[in-house]
C-alpha cells in the first residue's frame, strides 16, 4: 500500500472550494437568530461550521457536474445532506453512545452546551435536512424533489445510517464476523455516500446504468473509508485526528482491524478504493476528480 500522502494540488483546491461554497450555503441556510430558542440555532451552526472535510457534499457537486446539474441546486443537496452527517454525529457523541468529548478538535455539542440541546440541535437538523430537500429551490420538478427525499430517507433511517448506528453498538458486546461488518459499515457509511453520488445523478435525471455505476462506486469508496477510518482510530496523531485515539478498541467494537488485523485491513481499503475507481469507466475522463478522490480517501491521514 502507497505511504499517506495529501491530496494533489488540484483534488485540495476542489476540496477546499467545495468546503467555502457549502459552508456559505448552510450558513445562509440557519441563519443565527436572538429568538428565545437561540441556543438551540447556535448549537446547529456549531455543529455544521466547526470543520470537517464534507467529504459527502463533494460527491453530491462532483457528480452532478457529472449531468450538468445547475452549481446552487447541487450545494443546497449538498448541505442537507451535511446537516445529516452533523446530526448523526452528535447524536454519536453523546454519552449514551461513543460519550466522545472532542469531534474535528473541539468539544463535541453536548460538552460546548449541554446533553439536552445536544439532543433537539441534532433532530432539528435531521428534520432541517428534508425541508431544504422539498424546497423548490432545490429543484422546480416536484418528481426529483420526492426522489430525493426519499432516497435520502432510506439512507440515513432504519435501513441505512441509523442501522448500521444499531448494530454499531451491538457489535460492542457481541463479535462480528467480516460479513457483518461489512454490512454494518456498508449501511452506516456507505449508503450516506450513495445518497451523496446518486442526488447529483437524480438532479440530473440521468439513466439507469449512470446511476449504478456512481452507487457502485459510492459503495466501494464507503467501505474503503470506513476500513481506513478503522486503522487510523490505531495507528494516527490524536492531534491530526481532531479525536481520541484508540476509541474503538477500548469500546471492545468489531472492526475490520479487530477482525483482519492491521496489515490486512490496509490491504482491503486499497482493493476496494481501485475497484470503486473501475466504476467510473462509463465517464470516461469526466470522473477524473472522483478517481482523485478515491485514492485520497485510501491515503488519507485524518
């Protein structure tokens, strides 16, 4: 497996591009208030503007650049798919969960203000999320804004992001072979990601085999994330990381590392990141950055 190195010149200035545009459209988005239930907004905006890579806001951009898709239709699916990750986030953190007290170098929701806030900051989110989805700014078809809705929907619930939080937890008592931690992390990461490539492909209204092709490779490159995160959560600088190390092992959770070891975990995330990047061959030289992507999400320090 290569050594970790930085995205190229040209992947980090489209990171970083894509990092300031959705920052300014979820800001315009929750806008800050002196209403009563201030507190509550100033937890959402510190939750949603306290860093992070917006990893997920870049596939939804990139691949509906992929269809031509209109730039402030794609950032605001792009942000309400953020405000997703953020809620899971919190809710993550929370004592009854990962009991984290730091996430991307600060203090997590609940140790800024309180456990409460933490709680109504992420649902106030999760529900922000599909008001800004079947808004008609977001798209002037009533058809994509439902697809879209729904789509996200199944992502994040029972089926997808939160079931995977479930079994997620249940993998702390009980040990878990590699196929249901594959199907764990497949449904906690890798259909956020799906979401993530498939929005620009429903904006766009493209075909079938399109939309296959981008969910492939959303999958590939999820699984590859998540075996990635596992070995940085043993092997990366606290400081770099922005969060403890070491969290999954004292938590006794099953991971890929737990279960394959280190080396052939490092193994499986560079299969998956060039089996995600064969997806891409019906773009041709159109899904250059996604391919930058994949190898950076491998390669990745933090």
């Amino acid at each position: 497996m290569p050594s970790p190195r930085d995205a190229s010149p040209r992947l980090q200035k489209a990171l970083n591009d894509n990092l300031d545009a959705v920052n300014k459209t979820m800001s315009r988005l929750l806008p800050e208030t002196e209403l009563a239930e201030k507190k509550l907004f100033d937890a959402m905006r510190y939750a949603v503007l306290a860093g992070g890579k917006r990893l997920r806001p870049f596939m939804v951009i990139e691949s509906s650049k992929l269809f031509n898709v209109d730039s402030v239709r794609a950032r605001r699916v792009a942000a309400a798919l953020e405000m997703v990750h953020c809620y899971s986030l919190i809710h993550d953190d929370l004592p009854a969960m990962d009991n984290s007290d730091k996430r991307r170098g600060k203090p997590t929701v609940h140790k800024k203000y309180d456990e409460a806030t933490a709680i109504l900051a992420g649902d106030a989110l999760l529900t922000l999320a599909f008001e800004v989805l079947s808004d008609h700014d977001t798209h002037p078809d009533p058809h994509v804004r439902i697809e879209l809705v729904r789509k996200l929907a199944i992502a994040s619930g029972g089926h997808g992001m939160v079931g995977g939080q479930m079994l997620d937890l249940i993998g702390e008592t009980e040990e878990f072979d590699l196929g249901t931690i594959s199907r764990m992390q497949r449904m906690k990461t890798g259909k956020l990601f799906a979401f993530a490539c498939e929005a620009g492909a429903i904006l766009g209204k493209a075909d079938e085999p399109h939309k296959k092709a981008l969910c492939n490779y959303a999958y590939d490159l999820g699984l590859a994330f998540q075996v990635t995160d596992d070995v940085l959560d043993v092997e990366a600088d606290p400081d770099v990381m922005g969060k403890p190390a070491n969290q999954d092992e004292q938590a006794g959770k099953s991971t890929f590392v737990s279960t394959m070891g280190k080396e052939q975990a490092k193994m499986r995330a560079e299969m998956l990141s060039h089996q995600a990047i064969r997806h891409l061959h019906i773009f041709d030289s159109r899904g250059e950055m996604l391919k930058e992507l994949a190898l950076y999400v491998l390669e990745r320090r933090a």
